[in-house]
C-alpha cells in the first residue's frame, strides 16, 4: 500500500521538479480536486477546479504562494471534462490570455460544456429507463445534474493534443497519454 511517507516523497520529488500541487476546494462530496503549476516556460496550469467563488479564491492564493498571479499563466491543461477540473478555465483564460490545451476528445466539452453534458444526461436517462428506473427518477435526476453545471464552464480550445504528442517546455517535454 502507499504510506503517508510515499506520498510525501512523490510530493517532495514533483516539487523538486518544478511541479506543485495545490488542492482546490469543490462544493462536491468527493471533496478537493488537485491542481498543478508546472513552473517553467511556459508557466501551466493544468485543472483549475469548479467555478466557485471559494475555488477562485484557493488557486489565486496558491498561485501567491508560489510567488505568481492569475495573470502569469500561459498554459491551461485540461486533463478531462469534469466540472470540479475545467470549472475555473473561462476565468482563467480570460484574465491571463492564456493557451487552453486539452485533448482531442475533449475539445466538444470544453468548447460547449452546456450542449455535451444535456447529451450525456439524455443519454443516461435513455440507460436508466431501459435498465428499469422510473422516468420519474431520470426527470429528478437530470434536474440534479443541471444544476451542478453552474460550476463549469465552456472556452476556446487553442491547441488540440492527440495521443503521443509531446509538450514542449524550456526544460522539459511531456508525453501525452489518452
């Protein structure tokens, strides 16, 4: 199993790197989400977190602790289309201009966030009626699920990454996996 000492090593080892993890409050069960800092040029940002006041306030603080500001990245990674991962990317674009990056499969999300995630919702209430679940519970559930998208967000993808393409930093490269 992994020790709190594995994982404090893992920890030290990244920040050695230049990589520091900041966890982001969500408003979620599941509690906070990991944000990165990849500081080197250009300075990334990968995962945001939800569009949350409390969420805007702890990555703006983190980033001050390592000594930056909203307005120094240049780089958003986008990992996957969970709202507790791209809530924050519109306002982090916009106050920044920085490149939004994410992968091919994930441009329809974070382009039209609103528009993907109606579908997956008609789509699951589709599984759910067929697997025997009420329209009844697929109508409350997707009125649930509605309202959770206020902590999302939609942005322009700049750059589109497909499996195995390489990243380029000034002291590193980063190899993408799907």
């Amino acid at each position: 199993g992994v020790t709190e000492g594995t994982v404090r090593a893992r920890i030290k080892r990244m920040e050695d790197e230049g990589i520091f993890m900041f966890e982001i409050p969500t408003p979620f069960a599941v509690g906070p989400v990991n944000c990165y800092l990849i500081e080197d040029d250009p300075l990334t940002l990968i995962d945001p977190g939800p569009n949350s006041g409390d969420s805007l306030a702890a990555l703006v603080r983190a980033l001050r602790d390592r000594g930056h500001d909203l307005l120094d990245i240049e780089r958003i990674i986008v990992t996957h289309q969970h709202i507790d991962h791209l809530g924050l990317v519109e306002i982090v674009k916009t106050r920044s201009g920085a490149d939004l990056t994410c992968l091919d499969r994930c441009v329809p999300w974070m382009e039209n966030f609103n528009d993907e995630s109606s579908a997956t919702d008609r789509w699951a209430s589709q599984m759910m009626i067929q697997n025997g679940i009420s329209e009844e519970v697929t109508v409350a559930l997707r009125s649930v699920a509605k309202a959770f998208r206020a902590w999302g967000s939609s942005a322009k993808v700049d750059t589109v990454l497909k499996e195995g393409d390489v990243m380029e930093f000034r002291d590193r490269k980063l190899e993408v996996l799907y």
